[in-house]
C-alpha cells in the first residue's frame, strides 16, 4: 500500500481540487488515502484516509438506492433511463435533443436531481435526514452529517443545476407540485454529506456481497437494487471517463468531486479514495491511478 501511494501521489499535480464550488476548491491538493475493507473485516488503510470530505456524487448511488426502495423500479425509471450519456455530468443537450427528454441515467446531475425528487418527505430536512439516516446505517457511523457551508457554497453558484430542474419540471420529469428551490437544496445536502475512507470502504463492501452486510450477516439492501446500482456504477459511474475505467480498472466505481472514489470488488473488498486534485472529467487524478495499480498487481476483474 505505502508503495502504491508513494508512486500515485505525484500525479496529484497534473490536477487541481473542484474550482466550481468555492468550499471544495479548498482541499489539499496532494492528499491522497486509501482504505480496502476485505470480507472478514481486515482493514488495509494508509495516506491521507482519515480526511473527511463531502461525497458529492457518490450519494447518488444511495439515494438511487433509496429511492428504488421506496418506490420500486417502474415509478423510478419513468423518471430516468438507463444508458451512459458520454457527456459531461452536467450537460443538459441530450434532455433536448433525445426522446423521452428524460435523464439519460441516475449518476448524470439532472438524473441525481429526478431521484432525489422521489425520496419520500414532507419537507427539505425531512427528506435531508432520511438520506442522511441511510448512509448512516450503511456506513455505520451515527455520527456521519453533512457541510452546511460546502451545500451552501453549491447553491451559491448552481446555475447549470437549477436550469436542470427547472428544464425537469417543464419536461414534466419533475411533478407540477415540485418546489425547485426546495428540491436542490435536498440535493445540495445529499452531496455534501461528510464521510471518510472507511466510510466508502463500509458501504462499497454491503454494495460487494450484494446488500448483505458480511461483518453481522444480514441483509441491509435488496439485492435486485444493488445489482441496479452496480450496473450503473460499471457504465456511468466515473462520468465520461466510465468506458476507460471499466478497461483499465474492471470493477463498478462512483466518484464524485470532492475527490472520493467509492470501489467494488465483487465478493471480495470494498474500497474508499481521496484524492481531491481532478483530471478535466472530474475524477480524481491520483485516486484513479491508485485504483488501476492496484487492480493490476491484484488482478482485480468482474469478469
């Protein structure tokens, strides 16, 4: 592990941390850490692992999750697809230019947006917390909660999220009823969202055995829906860089802004990343290098 960091940290300075949200724009730009979670409960961690950051888009595989839970299949895909887009996360041509003129998938912004409207609430910090509930649970840690100045700083300046859902709402994707303003900052809030590595690592290994939680035996999530999940994060979950990924890396991953990457070794190890320097698709530089050496020397494969 310290070999594998000490070779991918340097990458970090080809990167620079999300300049777009002012808070994450913050984050050291060399840090790097890693945590592999094996079935057994042994833990591998080192570099930076301990850092907290925001999960960004990595919350979006969990409030897909919950809202299949909540919702079932068919209602949660009448308001997003099921293909990659090859488009950046938070292009909006395709929402145009393609019938339904629904999301192309749940991990795109204007997907993540048509989820979270599903979550089941009476208002935003109801609908907050029960997001906020779930991680918890996965992660097992009561005490995980979410940055109200990174969420603040994203509502600052969502300008291409709000004409997402406000093109949603007149796409009819978004119900009349729908309160926009309101609506995002349950968004905001999901993706920002404090975890660390082992948080990730926890979390990926339930997403590894299929929703069963290894360490206690039981089963936290339908499998059905994590095999949902897993699907997307093969095929979409790295943004437009997901083809490359799934070639030279192998296994589902998401990541999201901050610089975290949340990784799945079927049946075997669940894997937490930061590295807060992005390429220009928005993963994390170093992280994913670290991913493709490791992947590699372990001949890590979903197939």
């Amino acid at each position: 592990m310290p070999r594998w960091l000490e070779d991918c940290r340097p990458f970090a300075h080809n990167g620079s941390p999300a300049a777009y949200i002012p808070e994450l724009a913050k984050a050291p730009k060399e840090a790097l850490g890693v945590t592999l979670l094996a079935t057994d409960g042994s833990t591998i961690s080192g570099g930076d692992s301990s850092q907290m950051f925001t999960m960004q888009s990595i919350s979006k595989v969990f409030t897909l999750l919950l809202a299949l839970m909540s919702n079932g299949e068919e209602a949660v895909f009448a308001k997003v697809g099921m293909e990659p887009t090859g488009d950046d996360f938070n292009s909006m041509l395709k929402l145009e230019l393609v019938e339904p003129g629904i999301p192309f998938n749940p991990l795109i912004n204007a997907g993540a947006i048509a989820v979270t409207s599903l979550i089941p609430g009476i208002d935003v910090m109801d609908k907050t917390l029960r997001i906020l509930e779930f991680i918890r649970y996965l992660a097992g840690d009561e005490n995980i909660g979410y940055n109200i100045a990174v969420s603040s700083s994203e509502a600052a300046t969502a300008y291409r999220n709000r004409s997402l859902a406000y093109f949603l709402k007149d796409n009819d994707v978004l119900d009349a009823q729908t309160d926009v303003e309101e609506l995002l900052s349950v968004y905001f809030n999901h993706c920002a969202i404090e975890v660390n590595c082992h948080h990730l690592a926890r979390m990926a290994l339930i997403l590894a055995h299929g929703g069963l939680d290894p360490l206690t035996n039981r089963q936290l999530l339908p499998r059905r829906y994590v095999q949902i999940a897993k699907t997307f994060m093969l095929t979409c979950g790295m943004y437009n860089a997901s083809g490359e990924f799934a070639i030279k890396v192998g296994i589902p991953a998401k990541s999201g802004v901050a610089g975290g990457i949340m990784a799945v070794v079927p049946g075997q190890y669940g894997i937490g990343i930061i590295g807060p320097a992005l390429d220009r698709r928005g993963n994390s530089i170093a992280g994913v290098r670290l991913l493709e050496a490791m992947s590699v020397e372990c001949d890590w494969s979903i197939f």
